[in-house]
C-alpha cells in the first residue's frame, strides 16, 4: 500500500460527526460572521479583526475555492461572495464538501435559527441523528410549568419521550459549574429542594438556566440511567466557563462511579486537556474522547493537537466531530482540516519506519467512522 | 512574496520588547554568568554546570559570534572573552543586534546594578520607556515611612507621581501570593487593617516586601483605576512562586472582573500554561499574552513554545517580549531566538499551503510591535 | 564530528536504567499479553483490541523482528511466536537487544512472578541493583506482626536492614493519596495514633495497603532520612490514581523541606506533567525526572515527549528510565524508542544548525548513563 493510497483513504473516509450542532440558516453580514469565527460573545478590540485568527485564515484559505474565490481572499470579498450566492447554496457547498456521510447533532442549542436534524440531511445528502441535551429537556419542562414536586418524575418520563429516537445525549455540566461537582448521584429528596431553591432564583432572574448543582448531578445520573451515550462538554468553550475547572479529570470520580453501569462517557473537544483526556481513554474502558471544536479553532496548528491526542488513548477510542456551530464553514473546516491533520500525522509516523501503511489505513477508520458506529450503534452509513 | 521575502521581514521587525528590565552592569566571572543563566537562585549540584541547559546551549552557539567567537565555544573562553571586551562593550554589542527598536522597561527589580531605561536607550541606540511595578512603588512608600492608616491614600499619590510618564504597570502577585487570591477589590479599611497587620510583619521579619493578599489586591485595583495597560506575572519563573498557583486561568475571575474598566491585561511568560493563556486571549477582548522568558530558557525548543501561542489566541493578542533580567546575553537571545522561532513556524505554514506568504509577514508584524503599539499607545518606532 | 556518528553513539550509549521492575516470569496468552500492554486493569471493550495502540503497535514493529518475525506482523502470529520462543527466551533476547548496562530494580511490585534484580543480571548479563519500595517495607513490616507503638522504631530498623545494599528507595505516594498530602514530616506520636487507625482498617478489609496520609508522610521523611536517592512515581499511571493529584507541581512545599537535607529526588514518568517537572529540575538542585513508561504508551510520539523534557531541565538533570514492568517487551521497547527519539530530537537540533554535533553526544552520554551514575553513585559500567 501506498502513500497514495494512504492519503485516498483519508480523504475518502465517510466520516461520522458524532457531535455537531444544525448550520445557521440566516444571511451573515461582516461583524455577524466574525462572532461566529470565535467562542468569545464579545466584540474584538477596536483596529483588529477575528479573521486574524487560525480560524479566520482557515476560512480564507479553504472555504474561499467553494465559493469559486482564490485562496486566501480579502475577508470582505469572502463575506461578499458569501452573501451574493447565499446561506442556503453556500451551507449546501459546505456540508457536501465535508465528506461527512452521517451527523450526530446536538440539538439544545440555536432553536429555529439553525436546522435540525432534518434539515441537516436535506441540505447534505447524509444522514442526521439527534444528540439530546439533558439541560434542555430540563429547561423546556420548567418552561412548560413543572413545580419543584413533580420534577424529579416528570422529568424521567419527558427525558424518556424525548430520546424517544435519540441516539445520544449531552451534558453541559462543565458550563453551568464545572467538574468540580459532587459526583454521586442525589436523591429524589435532594432534587426537590434543589428545584425549590432554584426555581425561585429562575423566577428572580426572569430566565430559566440550571446551574443548580444538585439539578446537574441529577441531570448527568437520568442520563446514565436511560442508558444511552453520554457526551459531556470538556476543555475549551466560551467565556461562560472556568476552563481551569473543566479539566476532564475532575471527572475522574464521575467516571468510576459510571463504570458498573457499562454507560459510554465521551469528552468531546478535551483542549487544552486532550492529554489527560487521553489517559483517562487508557484507562477506563467506558471513556472515548475527540479534539472537536479545537481542531477548526487552531486552524494550521491542527495536526499538533490531533497527534497529542494520540498518544495514550487506545485507538478504538477516539472519534471525530467538528463540534461546528453557526456557519456551515465550520462543518466543513471540522472535516477538512481534521482529515489533513490526521493524514499529515499518519503519513509521517509512515514515512518514519513507525506504522505499515495498512494499519495507518485502518487507524483512519476507526477515529473517523467505525468507533462512533461501534459506540452510537449506528449502522454503516455506506452500506 | 517569496520565502526570502518572510525571512527578510521576520529579520527586520523593528521589535517593541514590551517587557524587558535593564540589562546588568557589572562584569560577570563564570559562577556570577551561570547564576543567571536560571531562574534559580541556587548553585547547580557538584558536576553539573548551568552552561549544560538550553540557554547555556544558545549563549554559547548565537553570543559567541557577536563577541567575534566561534559558535559553541567552550564556556570559559566565552567568559574570558567577555571579560576581555569588557560588560558595556558586550552590552552594547549586543542590545544592537537585537533589533530592538523600543524597550518597555520594568523597573521594578534590580536598582544600580541594572540600566534604568534612559541607560538602556543610551547603550541601544533605540528608545526606551518605563513600566512601573506596583509592588515597588508600594514597599518604597513604606520604606519611606507612611502609616497604615495614610497608606490607601498615600499610594494612590505615590502611584500617580511615580507613573507620569510611564506606559504601563506591572503585577507580581503570582510570585507574592499566586493567582488563587480573592479577585475582589478590597475596601480602603480592608487594607489599612491588612496594612496593621503587614507592617507589624515587616518590623518583625526586618525587610519590606508585600504579600498579604489583602494589599496585593489594593496594588492591582489601584493600577486596574490608573488606566494603564496591567502586566502580570504569570507561569515560570523563580523559585519563590508556587508554579500551580500562576496558571492564568486562576485569574478569570479577575479579568472578568476588570472587563468593564476597559483596562488592558498582559499575560507575561505564561509558559507552561500558555494554552491557557491563549484561551483567555480569544475569549476576553482585553487579555493578551506573550511567551518571553521561556523563548529564552527552552532554547533550541523555541519554535514549539512560539507555535503553541499561537494556537487560541486572535494574532492581534500576542506580543513579543524578552523579559531579560541581567546579562545583555538575554537581551539580544529573547529578540533572536524569538525571530528564528516565529520564523521557522509561519515558514511551515506558508509551506504546507496554509498560510499566505503576505498574511505570514502582516502576522510577524502584528506580534513583532503593531500590536504592543496600539495596547501601550507607542508612537511607531521606525516613523 | 558526522551525522552518523551522532547515530552511532547514541545507540551505543551504554544505558542505566534507573527505574525499572524484573520482567515476568510466566508465559502469556493473548489476553494477559494485552492487559501488560495498558496501566489499565480493566479488558477493553468488546471488538477492540490492546494491540490497536501506540504500545501495540510498537511491539509488532520493534519487538517483532527480535522473534525473527516480519515488522508489523499480525498480534496472534506475534504471540504465537512468542509461545514457540518461550518466556526465557523472549527475555533474554529483548535484554540483549536494550541495551542496559545496569539495571536498578524497583522490587516493590510482582513478587515471584518477575526476576529479581539477581535475575535480571543473569538474563541480561548486565549489571543490577535494587531500588527499594518504602511501602513495601512498611506493608512486609506488619504482615509480620508489628504493633502500632512499636511501628515508627520498627520500621526505620527494618528500612535499615531491607537498604543495606540498595541504591535507591521508592515511594508510591502518588497512588495512595495524591501529592496534596501535607508535606510536613509527622512526629511519632502521630505515626504511632495514625498506625493505630490504619491497623484496624487492615483487619477490617482483610489486606495490608498503606494508603494513611501520616503513615504515607512517615516513610517519605524515613526515606530522606536514610540519605538515599528517593524516587516518586508522578503522573501517568493505573486506574487507582488521581492524575490531577499526581502533579508534581503539588509537591513543591515537600521538595523545599527535603532541600536542605541534600538528598536528591528523582521525579519518574512525569507525564503529561513532564514539562511541570522541568521546571523543578531547574529551580531546585536536588530535583531531576525522566519520561519513562511515557515513551512506552505513546510510542511513535516518543520524540515529541522527549524534546518536550528538554526544555527548562539543565541536561544534568534528566534520566532515563523504561518503567518497564511485565513482558520483556517493555525492557526492550523503553530503551529502544528512547534511543530513537532522543536521536531524532537531538538531529534536527544539530541539523538545524542549533546545537554542535559533540555536545549532542555529551547530552546522550548525561541522560542515558552519567547523571545516573552521578545521582546514585554507580561505579562506571563500561569500566
């Protein structure tokens, strides 16, 4: 087998994105699209702009040729071009482009402005499944008007409906606290008083977000409990977080304390925790890990981060998404710059006498499509 | 533009080194040159010497031609040939080849023994302004006898005078207390009561030296009110600090904290955790960072640190700096081995297709001054 | 001095293996060769495989040729080999082929079923000392009978006897509590109240495990008293440690205290906390590390792990270890892909026009046997 033959197979891998959110439906000016190039929800300083960033000459250099425009182009004829074709053909481009033949898609985010799952397979061509988010589920029944009694209960039964197709599920525990929360799952008892506390602080504050740490406990257990796939935030994200307390082993306990149930944990992004996210892959055999959302954001520096994610986890344990969010740029820099990466990796520790060609081949398999069919129960998109 | 061309560039970037202290004055001997070849205040073990490090590698193989010696002369001819030459002869040598057009100069450490900045504009040829450490201003205050109760005032006034014509501040709370402090601005008698406490400390101890969190607090308020763009200490350094205490992510609170002000922040060294520190940079529009100082001691391991910045962080938010403490060696080592670094990592990109050659010299000029220009309101050096 | 003379002599580095457990004894089918391929105790989930992993796959690059097999072979034609070969055989090959002059053996773990530090010299036809594990004595101590009272004399009389003739003590410290243990050494009342607690817990659970954070702290000051090079398992390990408590960084306070004693401490594994210990290596004098087990599990990234130990840590400083514990495999793959990556990294140095080719050397030299001999006052093993 050849070098080639190496590269083909990469590019040709029907990848599985096990953790992507809909592409945004709008029309983007200039500052819009610029604030979806960052997970920062603030404006840049005044005289600097987010496309001097790895993501913003990412999207200069290799969304710029799918809109028929020469690499590396002016970000306002990048944005011109963009609007002239239009979000829908330009999403179309993207998502076709990616080479992703099948989107797990995490739904607890972006509502009516970003498409669902559906949508993402009309507009691709390739199969979509739902990724469901537990605080979501949460926040939508309170919405709908569950009392602190009941909520333990009604919650079981509407997380229950609501999966009832679902193939994964996410928690976004590391946002709303932090990994440093107790572990152990509370008791019934424990969340009614939690949702009595926390239901009077939602009805001050005039919006409904759980952050209560006894509700996010129960939220993660109700997870493990309906028995699907657990995918939780870790590692970088927007300035809501503490990065210092999403370090993914804080969750080391969580972990042990998951492991009887045999309940697959998946941290997804792990950076600039990928490392220890990797060892704790080796370890516990229910742990799988992704550089998601790093890899788009750290642009040219891509290949770095995928090689470090490659030390310690065992290779039935890494998978690939793009954690995209917002443009379809980002589904498809997800896809690219991840199989460039991974191709640029393999192919080196080839050429060095390290790996046969066959097992780099076979490598790239597992993390792009076979581990997150073997883990999601999916069927074989290509089949 | 060709490779030559980003060579040219990178070579050429009339450097703002926005952090770098006065280079030493007096003649060195070789147990005087090795102790300040580390950031320890300790001897080596019997057997080994300071020259056997990476710093000791890049001294002996880029210094040595400037003191017209061959590259990777033996240890004591460099000295002798230093001696030889004589400390303001290598100082000027080597502040010339730097290329550094603009010194931001902490003045906080060293005293006589070190240039002040008009000192180090004398012997560079470029110029030079100051950057004023609020743990000085305070502990000379005392020095000069002020009371705990007149203290909140008399700072502010001391403060005010002292930096007239400075461009920028600078904290070492990570070296006096570490980043685990309270970010909370304390009242004026919070700190004359912490000030009872303190100076009653000093008088037993028979020295000055601020590190009750209480008024390291009030020190980085009172600089957070005067406006200016706040350095601070951050990751390695010497063995005074607890390194798992300077993690800048330990400070987001603080920075979340100090947003609304508008007050600039500058991450200094940051290495081992300048991941983080490029986090913090793309999430929070007035944090920036630079990796000076480790350039320097990892040596030969330049280009890894320098790529690893450049990952998060927006290329409006990074700098470069030196933070050379003592011998001229550093001075002209934390320019050169940051050039060779930045160049040999915007060089693979432009190579491996990623970058444009234009957008790598923009780049190299952002980091190199434009950026230190607009967050220290610098003249341009070369106008 | 050549390229490949560079080669030559760091494949010829007569290398000390400073941490490094007797090779098993048995026999192994597939599955208990797959479960020594892991610092997991638990079996990978089903359809996947140990062997898909960098350790894997080094052994059927690296170790396959040793059994006259083709590089990359299938796992079941490697152990079905291996069976043909026999233990004894596959031992002595895999010794022969390392490398190691002189093997110091830590003989805290695996009992009858690994070779003894005798063994070792016997199947290797290398030198061997021991290592001794501090809890083992404590742990050997009781099992023999020692009461709580007698337990602080007992012991140090039993550390005397069990050191006679070692070269270095152990501590395991890591995994019984984590490096947040109080630093301070413990009087011995305290040991004597602590063993009281912990004997009752023994009897209650039915073994004998220190895990008591006085007990744990008792035979940490024991060993600085015994004036013994002490080493300490940090970072990576098995499933029964806390990564983020395993740190080095949180043993700063512990390694201030033990300074003035003069002892040295030797900081094993470090991973991905290797950079952390860098820094100690350099602040502090009676502080070194090395990467062993690291460079096993992440085997075709071994170089990038090496480079990284090389940054702030004066080249005094750095050891080299396998860690290996279990098949020979490990004996053989520590050295082997030290050497490589040790050659690749300090190659590009020197192509790179950084480093001269004769100090490369010398630095092979430092890490692979001279600052072992130095630290733990080895007679010359070539001489």
């Amino acid at each position: 087998m050849s070098a080639e033959q190496l590269a083909e197979a990469v590019n040709a891998v029907p990848l599985v994105d096990h953790h992507v959110h809909g592409a945004l439906v709008a029309e983007l000016d200039r500052p819009a699209l610029e604030l979806l190039l960052t997970e920062s929800d603030r404006p840049l300083p005044a005289g600097t702009t987010q496309f001097d960033s790895q993501l913003g000459f990412a999207v200069r250099r290799w969304c710029a040729p799918l809109l028929d425009l020469e690499p590396h182009v002016d970000p306002d004829d990048y944005v011109a071009r963009r609007a002239e074709l239009g979000a829908a053909e330009v999403t179309r481009r993207m998502l076709a482009a990616s080479g992703v033949a099948h989107h797990l898609v995490e739904t607890g985010f972006g509502g009516a402005d970003v498409l669902s799952p559906a949508g993402m397979a009309r507009a691709s061509g390739a199969r979509a499944d739902e990724v469901v988010r537990l605080e979501s589920v949460l926040e939508d029944l309170v919405r709908s008007g569950a009392s602190a009694g009941q909520l333990p209960e009604r919650f079981r039964e509407a997380l229950a409906g609501r999966t009832a197709s679902a193939v994964g599920l996410k928690s976004v525990v590391a946002y709303r606290h932090g990994f440093d929360v107790d572990p152990r799952r509370p008791t019934d008892a424990e969340v009614v008083a939690a949702a009595g506390e926390w239901l009077r602080g939602c009805e001050n504050a005039g919006r409904v977000r759980v952050d209560h740490p006894v509700l996010l406990r129960f939220l993660l257990w109700c997870g493990v409990d309906r028995g699907l796939p657990l995918q939780l935030h870790a590692g970088y994200g927007d300035p809501d977080l503490d990065l210092h307390r999403c370090d993914p082993l804080l969750l080391t306990d969580f972990i042990r304390l998951v492991e009887p149930t045999g309940v697959d944990l998946l941290l997804l992004h792990c950076y600039p925790f990928h490392r220890n996210a990797g060892y704790l892959a080796q370890v516990f055999p229910h742990v799988h890990l992704d550089v998601g959302l790093a890899v788009n954001h750290v642009g040219a520096r891509a290949a770095a981060v995928v090689a470090e994610s490659l030390e310690l986890a065992p290779f039935g344990k890494v998978l690939f998404s793009s954690d995209a969010f917002g443009p379809a740029e980002l589904h498809y820099l997800g896809a690219h710059l991840w199989r460039r990466a991974l191709h640029r990796t393999l192919a080196r520790w080839v050429d060095d006498g390290e790996w046969s060609t066959s097992d780099a081949v076979r490598v790239a398999d597992l993390l792009g499509h076979a581990n997150a069919r073997r883990v999601y129960h999916l069927r074989d998109a290509s089949a």
